[in-house]
C-alpha cells in the first residue's frame, strides 16, 4: 500500500477552483460518524435545503453575501457523505475565509475525530487543527510551530508526507508546497481522498451558519513598543472605557458655541 504524500496533491496548483477557494479563503472539516444533517444542527445552522454540485454552493453563498452586504461573519455551509477510515464521515465546506469553522470543532469532535483546514485568503493564514473527543490535540498555522495537547504526535507522519520541518531560519529545507501537505495529511487521518471532482459534484446539505455571540469583556491592553524599543503599556477597564465614552458622547451633544475676536481663551 503507498501512502499518500503532498506529491499527491500536486493538482490543487493547476486547479482553477482550488485557486479561486484560496484566493477568496475557505473552510474544511471532515467529521467521523455524525451525518451532515447533525453537523450542520452542531454548527447551529438554519437548514436552506440542497443542491447539486459546487456551483449550487457557490451560488447560495454569494445570494447571501448579496442579502447581507457583507456586514456580518454568518455564513452559508455546505455539508455531503463521503467514505473514509472505519465508516462514513461528513464533509463540510465554506467560503467564509476559514474564520467561521474553529468554534465548532470541539462539538464536531464529540463522536471520535474530526480534521479542518482553512486558509483566510489575501495574505493568508493557513490553519490545521485536528481533535479526538473534543480535545484539539495538534494545530498549528506553520508546521514548526504546533500547539494541542499532543503537539509532536504527528511529527513522523508529517516527515513521511514531506513537511518541511526545519527549526533553522537560514535552512530552507525541502521545496515542500505545505497546503499540499496539509490535505495529505488530513486524508492520513480520516481516510478521505479530497479531489476536484468530489466537492464539484457532491449533492451539498445547506445551512446558514449565525454569527458567533459576541462575548462580554471586563478591560482591553494596550501594549506598544515604539521604534526606539520604549515600551507603553497599560491596562484599561470597561468602566473606563465607558465613562470616557459617555463624556465624549455628551460633548458631542451639546450646544455648538461661536466664539468672537473677543471671547476669552477657553482653558
């Protein structure tokens, strides 16, 4: 048997709709044994029906970008079966810039494992998380710098695939294509063969994702180090904040005074 290597994913640099999923950021997760009805239910997502293929999804993700001129993190999620390691998995996908699927791997993960990647688009930052029973248990946005209860677990399947996991900054190490990497990977982990063809005909579960709850704060820091290395540090509480606020908010109301060639200098 030959394992999959990021050589096998070579087709995602030659892939139109990979590149427009790139440029654009999307989201990925394959979760074992929950079907994408339950998934999309985990995500909290209102059900918008199905449709056939890719364009189906594409189309429904910009009808709500249209409805919602892109003021809100809400977003359209599209959910199908595919086969993998012992069983059927779910695989949902996004064009949400990768920034909507992180909050909900941990309930995702609650029937054994589930896997996501994602990348934001523009200058993006790419993301892999992989979790067993709602524990992340290896992440990581560049590959030698991995975080999760199990950070090194991985280390000798990623030097297999091809990752470049060189510590020294003047050792370029392998010419590795690491998104590449990261989708062989993740097929090391759940079994599933990502292609082209499987998410461009794949009959998609719809659902839109809300916005996650915005979450009550008590101070912010502001910490800034100058050019000359002078560091400014101070810590500010909601209260300050909000009394600093009210105040400018009653200036800003108040009566407009005109002061004349002979009104006295306001101090």
């Amino acid at each position: 048997m030959t394992l999959v290597t990021a050589r096998d994913y070579a087709w995602i640099r030659s892939s139109r709709m990979f590149d427009d999923a790139m440029r654009g950021g999307y989201g990925l997760a394959l979760v074992h044994g929950t079907t994408p009805t339950d998934v999309l239910r985990l995500m909290e997502a209102e059900p918008k029906g199905m449709g056939e293929g890719l364009d189906a999804l594409v189309e429904e993700h910009l009808e709500h970008r249209d409805a919602t001129d892109y003021w809100d993190d809400s977003f359209i999620a599209g959910a199908f079966t595919v086969p993998g390691t012992d069983g059927e998995w779910t695989l949902v996908f996004d064009f949400n810039g990768g920034v909507g699927m992180s909050r909900f791997m941990p309930s995702l993960s609650q029937n054994g494992r589930a896997v996501s990647h994602s990348t934001n688009g523009g200058a993006p930052i790419d993301l892999f998380d992989w979790f067993e029973d709602g524990e992340l248990r290896t992440g990581f946005e560049w590959p030698t710098n991995r975080y999760g209860s199990t950070p090194d677990e991985l280390v000798p399947m990623m030097r297999e695939i091809g990752f470049d996991l060189t510590e020294d900054e003047d050792d370029t190490g392998p010419d590795t294509d690491t998104k590449a990497a990261v989708l062989a990977l993740t097929e090391r982990l759940t079994g599933v063969q990502l292609t082209e063809e499987l998410l461009k005909n794949a009959h998609y579960h719809f659902g839109h994702v809300p916005e996650a709850p915005a979450t009550e704060w008590t101070k912010m820091v502001i910490d800034v180090t100058g050019a000359d290395g002078e560091r400014f540090y101070k810590e500010v509480t909601r209260e300050e904040v909000e009394a600093v606020t009210a105040l400018a908010r009653a200036r800003a109301e108040g009566p407009t005074v005109i002061r004349g060639p002979s009104s006295p200098t306001p101090y």
